[in-house]
C-alpha cells in the first residue's frame, strides 16, 4: 500500500507538476489515511469503500479537526484514488459523489491603501538592507505575487527596461506580471546601491538575498514584515499575503477587470479571484454606511 503512495507523489512530481509543498502536503495527508487503515486492519486499496472513508473523515470531525482540514484531505484521497482507478489497482472509485464539508468562507485580511503606504514607508533605504526591504516589499504590493515566488526570483526573471517579471508559480507555470513605475524605481536601486554590498557569492543569482549573502526565504522575510507592520503600528494581522490580497481588491476597486486580476495572480480558476469582489462589495457598504447621511 505504501507502494502505491510514493507511486502516486511521483505521479504528482513527474506528470502534474505540482509545487513541493502541494506534493508534501498529500502525502503527510495519505500517511495519516494508511496508518488508520492499518490500525483498522486493512492490507489492500481495493478493501477500501465509501464507508471507510466517510468513518476516517467522521473520526476527524470527532477529533474537532477544522472543515477547511477535512476538506484538504478528502481534496488529497479524490487525487489519489482516481489515481489507482487509472492504474487499474482498484475497480471502482470510493471518493465518487463524496463532498466536501461546508467550508465558512473567511474573507481575507487586507490593508487599506493608507495603510499599505505607511508600511511601505518603513524600511530606512539608506541602509542596504533597508534598501533591499524596500523594493521585495514595493514589489510584492505591485505585482501580488506570492512570497514563494517573489523569494524565488532571479536576477534574470526581471526586466526593468520594460517593468515586468517572469514569475514561476505553482506547477512551475510561468507568468509574466507588470511591475510598475514605483517598484521598478527602488528594484533598479537595490541592483545598483545594496545588493552588491550583500552578496557574497559571485555566482548567487537570487533577486533578494540575506544578510548571509544567500537567497532569502520565506520565513526570513515573514519576520521583516511583522517588524515593519509593528513599526507603522497597524493594528491588524498581517500576514505574507496580506499585500497579494490587497493587490487584488485595490485594483477591483479601481476598475480593473476580473480576468486580468486573474491572470495577474496566477488562479487557475477564476472562482478564486471571484472572493475578492465580495471584498469590494463589503468595502462599498462600509463607505457608503460611514458617507451616506441616511445610512
């Protein structure tokens, strides 16, 4: 049976391409499944029915797993057994017509423009690595990137010339984003006042890098925004993608068109960008509420 698991990860590797942590995440997912079909005495996939599958997700729900969790894992076990059903280890498919529980939709976090300027305002540019933290935070609000990607730029993903990156997202699929007169300003800066005086590696061919002169990573930039959010005293939870979702709404709130925004974001599906038009439409009523005399 374990087998059949690294199977279906290299599956995920090889043929879909799927990002590291989405093939991580499956398979954390499938190990916790096995182990409770091992404790309940089941030795093959073919053994598995809609009944054992809907115990495992009951057993969660018990446990007080979140619905976001159970869905996630019932996301990974649909994946895996229609897997096994092309490969012809099981004759039919147990996730069939199985759905996921309601999720509450939470409506992301997002910063105000206000806002968005008095963090951006932030980091001291007379010091390189202030400088540096400038322009990773100038261009994440510009492009909406996610923080893996803006982590994994190259010196070469970037033409300032012409102010657009090449951006690699999940799956390795490539887009190219617009970066903007601002961010392309304090990016160009960064190449020519600090990003020299950090690098220690010739060959290093990272966009951003640490005070170690390697690439800077996601969690290594998480402690920078909280710092700088602490900094600007806004009192909200700001997260990494906390700029991408404004990204998003500001420019919905501005006119831009929903499959551009889509585009922009790297959403396979529009339905997902769709959440931030419930944004804009909350933002509406805030405004009209605190605006109109006979709200």
């Amino acid at each position: 049976m374990q087998r059949m698991v690294d199977e279906f990860i290299r599956y995920l590797t090889v043929e879909r391409g799927l990002a590291k942590n989405t093939r991580v995440s499956y398979n954390q997912d499938l190990d916790q499944f096995l182990r409770y079909l091992t404790s309940n005495g089941l030795k093959d996939w073919a053994d598995v029915t809609k009944s054992v599958i809907l115990g495992y997700l009951y057993q969660m729900q018990k446990k007080g797993r979140a619905a976001a969790t159970i869905s996630r894992h019932l996301a990974a076990l649909k994946s895996f057994f229609h897997f096994l059903f092309m490969e012809g280890m099981v004759s039919k498919n147990p996730t069939d017509n199985l759905e996921s529980p309601r999720l509450n939709k939470r409506l992301p976090q997002i910063l105000s423009v206000a806002e968005v300027d008095l963090l951006l305002e932030q980091p001291n540019c007379q010091k390189p690595m202030g400088l540096r933290d400038k322009a990773m935070l100038e261009l994440l609000y510009a492009t909406g990137i996610r923080v893996s990607e803006l982590v994994s730029l190259d010196i070469d993903h970037v033409n300032l010339e012409l102010g657009y990156i090449r951006c690699f997202g999940k799956g390795a699929k490539e887009r190219i984003v617009p970066l903007g007169t601002v961010a392309t300003r304090y990016v160009e800066e960064y190449l020519t006042r600090a990003r020299g005086k950090l690098s220690k590696a010739p060959l290093e061919r990272a966009l951003f890098i640490n005070h170690h002169g390697r690439r800077m990573t996601r969690q290594g930039f998480w402690k920078l925004l909280k710092q700088y959010a602490q900094m600007a005293k806004i009192n909200k939870t700001i997260t990494p993608h906390t700029l991408r979702h404004s990204f998003a709404t500001h420019l919905l709130e501005n006119g831009a068109d929903l499959r551009s925004v889509q585009e922009m974001l790297g959403h396979a599906d529009i339905t997902t960008t769709q959440i931030y038009t419930h944004l804009t439409k909350t933002r509406l009523k805030e405004v009209y509420e605190k605006a109109h005399p006979r709200a």
